[in-house]
C-alpha cells in the first residue's frame, strides 16, 4: 500500500536526519586531530555541507509533513563510535592518525550514500520530484566526498605515512610482474 511506502520513506528520513546529525558532531571532533591540510579542508567542507544537507532533510519531513521524532541512527552510531576509538588509539598526530581518520570517514559516507540510494528509490517510487532532488544533492555530495578522501590519502597522506614525500612507491626492479603497486 501506497501510505505503508510513505511511511517507510518518513522512517528512513528520521533516521537520515539522526545520522547526519552524528556525522556532523563527529566530523567537528575529528576536525582538530587531522595533520594534512587538505584533509582538514576536506572535513571543514564537508563539515559545511552537512549542515545544509541537514537543512535538506528538515525540508524533507516538511513535505512528507512528519515530524523529526526521536529515532537514532543505529549503524551511524557504531560508524561514529568505532572511529572515535580507532582515532583514540593513536597516540601521536600524523599521516597515520589522518589514515585512521580517513578509513573511519570513508566507512561513514558508503553508509550515508546507501540510505540516500534506497530513500532516494523510495521517493521515486511515490512520484516525489522534489525529494528525489533534494536527496540527489546531499547523495552527490557524499559521493563527492569518498572520493576526495581517496585522492587526498592517494597524493598526499600515504606517501607521507610511507615516508617517501610524495612519491608512490615502485614495485622493486628484482620483482618483474610488470604491472604497478595499485593504491586501494
Ligand atoms: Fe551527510
Ligand atoms: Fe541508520
Ligand atoms: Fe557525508
């Protein structure tokens, strides 16, 4: 039944609306423990876009004309909490800390970029134009933003954690498989 989807659609934006909010406390924390400047400028943006895309979620719950509620993102909370350790963990600031901070980002986008691929399928479904838009901005940005933290770590962390300044390293010339070390 059409109301049943509807609902399910308005469930899934309260717990979107949670996990960005979550996303968002956890990223201002993170912010101060990242070393590389791009990193940091990464987490500020993202940091700003999140604050919109929180605005996008309470448009949203006004257009399904359902109220935020109580519901807490589960899995967000996991994501948060299991970065928050990971970062706790290391004692010193550096590349390694910013890989650490980069594995727990990236583990948070791939979650946010599932719920918005299914709420947005959602929305489609129930003719809902303007929250297929809506939603397709915040999904772009978090898609955007995976695939800035594998650049940054690509050109500028990783070389730096590996201790090379800057360049990836060559497979040794005694191993002749003829293909590149490939970054993950
Ligand atoms: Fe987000
Ligand atoms: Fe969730
Ligand atoms: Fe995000």
């Amino acid at each position: 039944m059409e109301s049943e989807v509807r609902e399910l659609l308005a469930d899934q934006i309260r717990d979107a609306y949670s996990a960005e909010k979550q996303a968002l406390r956890c990223m201002q924390k993170v912010l101060k423990k990242a070393s590389s400047p791009v990193l940091r400028d990464g987490i500020q943006l993202h940091i700003e876009q999140t604050q919109t895309q929180i605005e996008r979620v309470e448009q949203v719950l006004e257009k399904l004309e359902v109220r935020p509620g109580r519901k807490v993102c589960e899995a967000m909370r996991g994501l948060v909490e299991e970065a928050q350790h990971e970062i706790d963990d290391q004692e010193a600031k550096g590349p390694i800390l910013d890989l650490v901070i980069v594995a727990g980002m990236q583990r948070i986008e791939h979650y946010e970029i599932a719920a918005y691929g299914t709420d947005i399928a959602l929305a489609k479904a129930l003719g809902e134009q303007e929250i297929v838009q809506l939603l397709s901005e915040t999904l772009e940005e978090e898609k955007m933003t995976d695939l800035k933290l594998t650049e940054v770590t690509e050109q500028s962390i990783m070389p730096e954690a590996l201790g090379s300044e800057g360049e990836v390293a060559e497979p040794s010339a005694s191993k002749k498989t003829g293909s590149r070390a490939k970054a993950a």
